[in-house]
C-alpha cells in the first residue's frame, strides 16, 4: 500500500527521492511494504554490492537483513526528517509514517539510523 499522492522526482544532490503531490497531516501512514528476508551469511555478501547502501538491519538481534520492495529504498535520508519508518518483524513488512504535517512538492525523507531524533552520523558521512 502506498499513498496515491507520492511520486519519485530527482532530487538536489540524492539522485531520486520521494515527494508528495498533496499535503499529507502528520501522523499519517503513507507506504506499507513487504520485505524479503535474508540470513546473516547473505548480509556479508551484500555489503559487497551495491545493495548495501539499501538493505535493513533486521530482527531483535540485528543478525538478519531485509531488503524492501516498494518505494521504501529511495526515501532520502536527512536530519531532521520529517517521516520514520518502522519494522514488523513477524509479518514482514516496513512502514513510513510522518511525523509533521506535509507540504505539496515536498520530498519525503527519514532517518537511517532507524530511530527519528538519533543524529550518530550514516555510513556515507563518517563517524
């Protein structure tokens, strides 16, 4: 499920994100995707590709990876974000939900880090 009103359009230095035709209230739902699960031996190989850059850490413990279907990939990362996402573990799936109310023509973004206000640098800008 995904909201009808979002689009992908290039974005400023990103290459392609996710924006938002219409304005969408905070708290709102606006993309439920499956995810296909893989074990950690599968990890390691992908950190070797360029899917790294677009797979989750998955389960309680971490071990697993998930890549999503949907759109998921292509929201942009940016702190603050104005969206979060969220992990179903047992029924496989991720959400992006946002956090602000949102404006027509806005991109889309969320933090890598997972939790909405942690601010430890992602991978692509150092520690």
């Amino acid at each position: 499920m995904r909201s009808s009103s979002l689009y992908i359009a290039p974005s400023m230095g990103k290459g392609r994100g996710v924006f938002t035709e219409e304005s969408i209230p905070a708290e709102t739902v606006i993309e439920t995707a499956p995810v296909i699960v893989m074990e950690s031996a599968d990890r390691s190989l992908l950190d070797q590709t360029l899917l790294h850059d677009y797979i989750f850490e998955w389960g309680e413990d971490s071990k697993k990876c998930a890549m999503a279907l949907g759109w998921v990939p292509l929201y942009n990362h940016a702190l603050p974000a104005n969206c979060e996402y969220f992990m179903d573990f047992e029924a496989e799936i991720i959400f992006i939900k946002t956090v602000r109310d949102i404006e027509p023509g806005e991109e889309l973004f969320v933090n890598y880090q997972g939790d909405f206000d942690n601010d430890k640098p992602v991978w692509f800008q150092g520690e």
